[in-house]
C-alpha cells in the first residue's frame, strides 16, 4: 500500500523509524537541516550512538532503500520526528513542527497520509494540519490524512522496542488512524492501539509523567534521608521488600528528551490542576543544584582541587546528551569552580560538548587518569564503566555519588 515515506527529522528516533521502514522494502527519503548528518547517512553512517542501528542504515543505503537529503520531496506517507522543546515559560514551543509542515506542503497533491510522531502537547498534531492547509487552502478536500503515533523507544533500545512495544495510534479521523496503523503494522509487533489523536497525544505525556513524578518521590527521599544522615539507597532497598512498593532509584536529576520535557506540556495545558505534575517537575529540576551544593561542600578548603565528574549523557551507557542535569552540573561547576579542574570523564563522547567547550577548567579525560589524580569523584551518570571500578579504586577521595555506586558495594 505504501512504496515512499518522508521521515523529516533524522535525530534519535527518525533516522531508526527510517531504517526499519527501508528494511521491509520500502523507499524512504530522510530529511534533515543538518548537512553534516545527510553526509554521514548516505555514506552508511550513524551520527550518534544507538546500538544495531548503523547496521540497518548500512543495509538500507547500499539497497537504494534510503537516501538523505536536506528537503522533503514527493512521497506517500510523511512522518514529522522533530525536537519540540519548551520556551521559558515551559509552554511547547511547536516551530520544529510548523517549519516540518511548511517544508511538506510544496510537495503534497491529496490523498497522503501526515504522522506526528514527535512528542507534542495536546492539539499539536490538529496544528500541524492547520499550519499545511494555510501554506495550501487547495488541498481542503483533497483526502489529506492526518495522525499521531507518538514514539515510546529507549534509547540504547531502539531497533528492538521499535518492533516489539505496543503503540498507540491516534488519528484526526478513524480513517487517518487505520490508514496509519497499516503502515506501523508493517514492522512493528506489538499491540497497535487506535485512537483519536489528542488523546494519543496525553497519552504519550502521561506514560512520562507517570514516571517523572515517581523519580520525583525517589530523589525528594534523598535529600531527607542525607538530613538525616540515613544511607538511601539501604532505605529504598529496604522499603521495596513491601510486596506493594518499588520504589525507584534516584539521582543528580532527569533528563532526555521526554521525562524532562513532556511534562511541562499538560502542565501548559492546565496549569490549575496539574498541580502534583508540576510539583515532581519542580523536585527533579532542582536536583542538580542540591548535588551542586555537595561538590562545593566536598571542596570546601581544597586549594585548587581536581574534581572527576563521571558522566554527561542523561543516562547510563548512550552518548546522548539532551536536557542531561549532569552536563547542567557540569556546566555550573565550571563557573562556580573558576580555580578548580574539572575533569570531565564521559567514555561514549570523543570532545567536549558545546556547554563545556573553550572553558580553561575543563578538560575531557579517560576514567584511569580522573580516578588517580581527582581529590573529589562526582558520579553523576552509572554507566556500565564505571560500575566495574571497585571500590578500593576510589578510597580515600571525597566523594558525591549520586547512583550510589560505590555506597552499594559496601553493604
């Protein structure tokens, strides 16, 4: 039914949705702003970390399946996967997307079928279609299909979860929603659950909101439990032997791309009754600068201390580094620690990122060289690296462990 797909937008999520569509046959044309990103693709490459995935590219673009280009072109299902940050007033700022349809429009004659699949608030995806039929009233009743298919992945995960989790499929019309499931159905092989499209939209927020507010719970127990001098990470273990409880772990905030982002949009949307959401949103932004707050205690009498900072992606084992608090920590480390060298170790990055970047106190360093010469070990990100490091390997420094590596393997 579908020979050509549009992705717009090749980042963490429509460049995998690209290649597992060209790996069942498929024409996909990627789109991306970045030049730099169409070269790496066309020529089999991955511009970020995401296991399995280059294989699939590869395969793809040597089949004449995939090909990468800087604008949309003609096609019969467009799928829209890009950023949809927030302003700083945390409303959705929907300019990726409306940018997305303008670019589309050209290249539309009716009867093609419009997938949002970037995680928007309420209203977004009705929006997208609002913003293609001004840029062409002539296309009114033209059969034009609109639907939202909000991405549920993890990153590290992504070619597997793309198959095997359920999704949710929400159309402007029933027939939007069946036309999309159609084309979900060719690769994925979990449950395909059809709806409308706004309240695919919540769910999406929802499913992260959900997990905000229980991190929420998980890092406010954290900052109770050092005043009163209790170990929390012994308190959580113990609290999750209630048949009833599980309590998740905490750490130095949240970030990536949906569970630091998603919830300020129902927030936005009803901002005198998402009173516990906004709370939990609150609780995990201020996070960093309680961990803040223990670095410069740590060094505290120090005379220009050297201060390993293990991680700067937003979670363990991934070179992502969207809304990540520990490259916030980072970053405000920096200013706040003019005489001190911070030594940033994040094995899945190969140069410092922009925000660290150009700074004389800052310098991106193999794990071996920090844990010899730091005076103070900030764990800020557990990857797998660095839970392989025993505990005798950092005795005798200061140390802020935020994942509680090490306070673990003293139990």
């Amino acid at each position: 039914m579908f020979s050509s797909v549009c992705v717009v937008g090749l980042g963490y999520i429509g460049l995998p949705t690209a290649a597992i569509l060209a790996a069942q046959g498929i024409h996909v044309t990627g789109v991306d702003v970045k030049e730099s990103s169409v070269e790496a693709i066309n020529a089999g490459h991955v511009p970020f970390v995401e296991p399995d995935l280059e294989r699939f590219v590869v395969d793809a673009v040597g089949k004449g399946l995939l090909h990468a280009q800087t604008e949309p072109g003609p096609a019969d299902v467009y799928i829209v996967a890009v950023p949809t940050p927030f302003h700083e007033d945390k409303s959705a700022d929907l300019s990726y997307i409306e940018a997305a349809a303008k670019s589309i429009a050209p290249h539309l004659s009716g009867n093609e079928l419009l997938i949002l699949e970037s995680t928007s608030p309420p209203g977004a995806t009705h929006h997208m279609a609002d913003v293609v039929f001004e840029s062409r009233p002539d296309l009114a009743d033209s059969g034009l299909l609109f639907a939202h298919c909000p991405e549920r992945v993890l990153p590290g995960r992504v070619m597997i979860e793309l198959v095997d989790n359920d999704r949710i499929i929400g159309g402007i019309t029933p027939e939007a929603a069946e036309r999309a499931a159609d084309l979900y159905r060719s690769f994925c092989k979990g449950e395909l659950l059809l709806t409308d499209a706004t309240t695919a939209e919540m769910a999406k927020l929802v499913e992260n909101s959900f997990r905000d507010v229980n991190i929420a719970f998980a890092n406010e127990l954290s900052v109770i439990a050092d005043k009163l001098g209790i170990d929390v990470w012994e308190l959580i273990e113990l609290a999750n032997h209630h048949p009833r409880v599980n309590i998740l772990q905490p750490g130095p905030g949240v970030g990536g791309h949906c569970i630091a982002v998603d919830p300020w949009f129902i927030v936005s949307a009803a901002p005198d009754e998402a009173r516990l959401i906004r709370s939990a949103r609150e609780i995990n932004d201020a996070k960093p600068g309680w961990v803040i707050d223990k670095v410069l205690a740590a060094a505290y009498g120090l005379d220009a201390p050297k201060v390993a900072l293990l991680g700067l992606a937003f979670k363990p084992n991934i070179d992502d580094l969207r809304e990540s608090p520990a490259l916030a920590i980072a970053a405000q480390l920096a200013d706040r620690m003019p005489t001190a060298q911070l030594l940033a170790v994040e094995p899945h990055v190969h140069e410092l990122p922009r925000q660290l970047a150009g700074r004389d106190n800052v310098t991106l360093t193999p794990l071996a060289e920090a844990l010899e010469t730091a005076d103070i070990l900030v764990v800020l990100v557990d990857h797998d690296v660095f839970k392989a490091v025993p505990s005798d390997k950092v005795a005798g420094k200061h140390l802020v462990d935020t994942k509680g590596l090490w306070d673990r393997k003293k139990k």
